[in-house]
C-alpha cells in the first residue's frame, strides 16, 4: 500500500476517520455511515454517475470502531473478486478525513 502503513489505516478508521484510495483508475472510500438509523463501515466505489457500496458491515453508534468490522470490510472480495488485503500492494491512499 502506498501512502500510508496498513497499521495506520486501521487506527485511523477505527477512530471513525475516512480513507480515500485508489486502485486501478477508481477511487474508493473507507468509511463509517448511518444509514436508516444504523450504523456501517463501508467501501464506496465512487466511479462517477455509477457510484454503489461495494462492502458493508455493521457497526456500533458510539465509540471507536473494533477491529474485526474492519476486518470483515476489507476482507470482502469486492474488487474483481479479490479482497483489499489482496491487492493491498495496489492501492494508492490519496485523503484522511
């Protein structure tokens, strides 16, 4: 992963920050949402006018987010089969929020 150590992201995103990335000519956010009153970490693919969740696992309202939702989202084999941990040599983080 370029432009941050996966031991980073995971502190990051477990205290409710954003990550964007980039991964063959798509960018991608890492992010927790409420949606209908729940809670989720979720993966957007945000290729214009076509944008969609291509990961999601719930989360609690409060406090940070565990380890084992981040795991569970970056697990998902979401990219063409393959999971963020897969192509993690691949991904280029662009913006923390």
């Amino acid at each position: 992963m370029n432009g941050i150590e996966m031991n980073e992201l995971y502190e990051l995103v477990s205290h409710c920050h954003e990550a964007e990335f980039e991964y063959d000519g798509t960018t991608y956010v890492l992010q927790p949402e409420v949606n209908e009153g729940n809670a989720y970490l979720v993966i957007w693919d945000c290729t214009p006018d076509a944008a969609k969740c291509i990961a999601k696992c719930e989360i609690a309202m409060n406090g940070d987010i565990p380890q084992d939702a981040i795991d569970a989202v970056l697990s998902e084999k979401c990219f063409d089969g393959k999971s963020f941990f897969e192509i993690q040599q691949d991904i280029t983080v662009t913006v923390i929020h």
